[in-house]
C-alpha cells in the first residue's frame, strides 16, 4: 500500500537513506564511491525531508520496500530496496503518482540504463538532456516527459 509519509522520524529518514543507499549501489554502478558519500548526506539531510511529498511501501521485514518523492508534478526520485527490486512496486508508484498527483516529468542519469528503460516502458519520452547532474558533476541527466 502506498501511503504519504508527512514529516519523516530520524528513524525514518535512516531507513530511508539505507533503503536509497541500497538501491544506488545495485542499479548505479557508475557512481564514484565520493559521490554516493556525496549524495548520501544529501538524500538524508535535504532530499528526503525537503521533497513536497514523500511516499513510501511499507515493508513488514525492512521497514520500508520502496519510496518515492515529487515535487510540482516531477518525480524527484524512486527507489526500490534492492531485494524488492522486480516485483513491480516501482510501476505501481508512477502509475499512481500519475494518476492521483499528476506527475507528468521525471529527470534520470543518462547512465543508469534500467531507470531509462523502465521509464520509456511507463511512457515517458526524452525532452532534453544536461550534460552534468543539478551537482555539477560529470552524469548527464536525461528529462523526460510524458
């Protein structure tokens, strides 16, 4: 069940950025172990809390299994815990996030191959692309649209 999470707990946002720290190592393999360090601190210390509305799926076993966060009709970010990876929870977030909050963009690395095939599977279409990440580091960014 996908369920909005308000003001993430300091338990929460550990387990989130364990859950994002996860799915970064098994899916972005191009990544500097400096930038995901980098990016860490930032997920945990501004991402998470600072997104306009965080969703997650709760896991029984983990705590969480997926999450999502968007910002005026952009999803910022999805990630699904490596183990849960496969069984649909990240269709099932932009299928809803589409249809209940009118998410129409998403921004990817141009590198991270299974992210720009799953989101042409969804339907999004490139629009443009940025040569370094909103960081400045060197991991072109594809835009996508709907």
């Amino acid at each position: 069940m996908i369920e909005r999470l308000e003001s993430p707990a300091p338990a929460e946002l550990d387990a989130l950025t364990a859950l994002w720290e996860g799915s970064v190592r098994a899916t972005h393999d191009f990544l500097a172990p400096e930038d995901i360090a980098f990016f860490r601190r930032m997920v945990h210390d501004e991402a998470l809390s600072g997104v306009e509305e965080l969703y997650v799926i709760r896991d029984s076993e983990n705590g969480f299994a997926a999450f999502a966060g968007i910002e005026a009709g952009n999803l910022e970010m999805l990630f699904v815990a490596p183990e849960k990876r496969g069984k649909g929870l990240g269709r099932k977030f932009v299928e809803y996030l589409v249809a209940h909050r009118g998410v129409q963009r998403v921004d990817v690395n141009e590198q991270n191959a299974q992210a720009v095939g799953f989101y042409a599977r969804m339907g999004f279409r490139l629009v443009s692309r940025s040569e370094t990440d909103p960081s400045g580091r060197p991991y072109p960014i594809l835009h996508l649209s709907l």
